[in-house]
C-alpha cells in the first residue's frame, strides 16, 4: 500500500494536475459548475417522474425533463469557449 501511495504522489498526481490544468479542461470544469443548478433540477424532475409510475394521477413531467437537460446541453456548448475565452483574456492582462 505504501508504494502505491508513493507512486500515486509522485507520479500520478502530477501528470494529473497537469492536465486539468489544461485551459480547455479547467473550462469545462467551470462550464460543468455553472451549470450546476440547472442539473439538479433536472435530475429532481426526473425523480418525481419516475414517482409517476408508482403513484397514479401525478402528471408527465418528461418534457421539462427533456427541456431541462436540452437546456444543459447549450449552456455547456456556450459556457465552455466563454470560460476559455475569459481565461485567456486573463492571462492576456497579466
């Protein structure tokens, strides 16, 4: 166990923290955490949802779902070169 911590400190770690330090990477992790709030609400709608098949009378609620996830999908299409683009200006001022 301890020589694989040691390889995990020494050498993995490293390498990984290299590339999320990518600015590509490190936008799309920002993009993701934006994001967020967005996917909790589609993924709670999508819980009751699934409630819908348990308790009868409660309503369709898949197209919120689909809206809500179709939504995700552009705000990480847009968030994505937007952060790059921020990153960049910011390493452009310093």
């Amino acid at each position: 166990m301890k020589r694989f911590m040691k390889w995990m400190t020494e050498s993995f770690a490293p390498r990984l923290e290299a590339f999320t330090n990518n600015l590509w990477v490190a936008s799309i992790q920002e993009a993701i955490m934006v994001a967020i709030p967005m996917i909790f609400i589609g993924s709670i709608i999508t819980l009751i949802s699934i409630l819908k098949d348990f308790i009868p009378g409660m309503p369709d609620l898949t197209p919120i779902t689909t809206f809500s996830f179709g939504l995700l999908g552009l705000f990480i299409a847009f968030l994505t070169p937007y952060t790059v683009m921020e990153k960049r200006e910011r390493c452009w001022r310093e």
